[in-house]
C-alpha cells in the first residue's frame, strides 16, 4: 500500500465504511426476519412435500402398509402404458379447456354488464360473486338435485318446453356437461370481478378519445378495451387454468369420477388410486405427471402468451 491510500484510509473514512456495513446486515436482517417464516412455511407443507412425492413414486408402496420396495421408473411405465390414460387425459384436456374458455368469456360479458350504471347493480356484483366462495361439496349436492331427470328444477324447466331432460348421471356425455356447467357457474363470478377492477383502471378519457374519433361500441372494445385489459386476462388465464387442472371437490360431490371413468380427471385419478385403492406410490407418479404438467403450461404461457400482453 502506497503513502497516499494510507493517507486516504482516515479514521473518518473507516467509520463510514463501518456504518454502511452495518446498514447492511440490518437489511439483511430485517429481511430474514420478515420472509424466513414465509421461506419456512414454504419448504416445510410446499417443496418438502413436493420432494416427498418424487420419492414416493419410484416405489411400489400401498397406505398403510410397513414396508416399501423401490420400483424405479415402473410407476411411470404403468401409468402411460394404462389403457385408461388416453380417457383420463382427454378427459382432463376437455374439461379444462371449456371451464377456461368459457370463464374468460362469459366472465368478461358479465364484467362488461356490471360496469355499466344499472339500477341495484352493487347487489348484482354481491350475487354474481357469492357461488365463488361457497363450498364446492355444497355446490354440487345442491346441483344434483336440480339436474334430477325425474324431480329436478331443470328437468321440469325443460318439461315446460317439451323437451325431455337428459339422464345426467349414468350418461357419458352429459356427466361431464354437467360437471362443466356447475363449475362455470361457481367460477364465472371470480373471474368477472377481477375484470371489473381491470375495466375500472381503463383511463375514461382514453374512451372519450375513442368517440370522438368516431370508434363504435365493439370498434372501442376490441381495439382498446381488450388491449388494455391484456395483463389481466393473463393473469386469469394463469390462474383460472391451475385451479382447473386440479379442479376435485364438484366431481367428487356430483359423479365421483363415473360413469366408467368418463369425468376423471388426473386430480381425481390421484385420489382414487392413493384413497380408495390405497397406491400411494403410483398416484404420487400420476401426482408427479400433473406437477409437470402444470409446470410446462405455466412456462408455456409466460413465454408466449405474455408477450402479446400490453402493459
């Protein structure tokens, strides 16, 4: 060290050297302080759990049982080489297509509905909203009884116009309609309320400039609103389609996966095959599969989808 950097190493130099060191570790520790028990929370009930599952679908190990013996890979085999895995995943591809098209789409109209002055429209908010929160096992007795062929509101609504209402229940066709129906239901609310805010960020003036220039109701929608709204039906996109994929408790309440397997998706195969077959090491391989799954589309969508997103 030459003279002139020992001359610039001042008692006052250290002691600001000191303090922004100090500086640091508090923010380091106030950090640590405020997202360690989230961190905690995290790898404890979310990535060790996680990790738990990888293990436990290498080996041939039934609940309740002492004693597990390591299969390797041989849960996977047997599930792609299944003869009802092409069902089951046609059956899920189908569901939560319709259940995500049709949320955005027939949320976004209701969104379009509420924002519009109308009298009594705050009680209309509160009661398009309300099945969202409401237990889906409630739901779905309660729908049973309205999709009753023979006692049902339904059946008699259709009775009125002359049309015999479908055998809901034991018809392959029309479980899954039914299932998809009550789901669109319950759902429809969250997604229109979550448009609603974003219709609400929407700048009026940006709307005015559009009359003024002579753009039309639709011509204003689709070359402005919907362009604007595009971080939110991102974000629903993203959200809605997670919650279906692992979408249980309507099927289980309405159908429980029947008839002959036609409304079992994969988050209900993991539960028939870990609860009531009792092989929790091939539905933790089936559990594995609908983790990637969800992985490769959410990758998928921020890759792609969100780069036609205007923020």
């Amino acid at each position: 060290m030459s003279t002139h950097d020992l001359a610039q190493t001042t008692p006052a130099t250290r002691s600001r050297a000191s303090l922004h060191r100090w500086r640091l570790w508090r923010q380091y520790a106030a950090f640590v302080a405020l997202a360690g028990p989230n961190v905690a929370l995290l790898v404890v009930f979310t990535y060790k759990p996680l990790v738990e599952s990888f293990r436990y679908s290498t080996l041939q190990w039934n609940i309740g049982s002492p004693t597990a013996r390591f299969v390797g890979l041989d849960n996977y085999v047997q599930f792609f080489s299944s003869p009802t895995t092409a069902q089951v995943l046609t059956t899920t591809a189908v569901f939560t297509v319709t259940t995500v098209g049709g949320a955005l789409v027939a949320g976004l109209g209701l969104a379009l509905l509420l924002n519009q002055r109308l009298l009594g429209r705050g009680i209309a908010r509160t009661l398009s909203f309300a099945p969202y929160v409401l237990s889906g096992i409630a739901v779905g007795i309660l729908w049973l009884y309205i999709f009753d062929p023979r006692y049902g509101l339904l059946g008699t609504v259709l009775g009125w116009v002359g049309v015999s209402s479908p055998d809901w229940y034991n018809t392959s066709p029309w479980a899954l309609i039914m299932i998809i129906i009550v789901y669109l239901w319950k759902h429809i609310g969250y997604v229109a309320l979550i448009y609603l805010a974003g219709l609400q960020a929407i700048p009026q003036e940006v709307r005015d400039a559009a009359a003024l220039d002579g753009a039309g109701r639709w011509r204003t929608l689709r070359s402005i609103v919907l362009p604007l709204l595009g971080p939110t039906t991102f974000f629903l996109l993203v959200t809605t389609l997670l919650a279906s994929l692992q979408s249980f408790d309507l099927i289980h309440a309405m159908t429980q996966g029947g008839p002959l397997g036609s409304t079992t998706t994969l988050m209900y195969q993991i539960y028939q095959e870990s609860f009531v077959n009792g092989r929790a090491g091939y539905a933790s391989a089936v559990a594995t599969v609908l983790f990637v799954l969800l992985l490769v589309v959410t990758l998928i969508q921020l890759k792609f989808v969100e780069k036609k997103v205007h923020y």
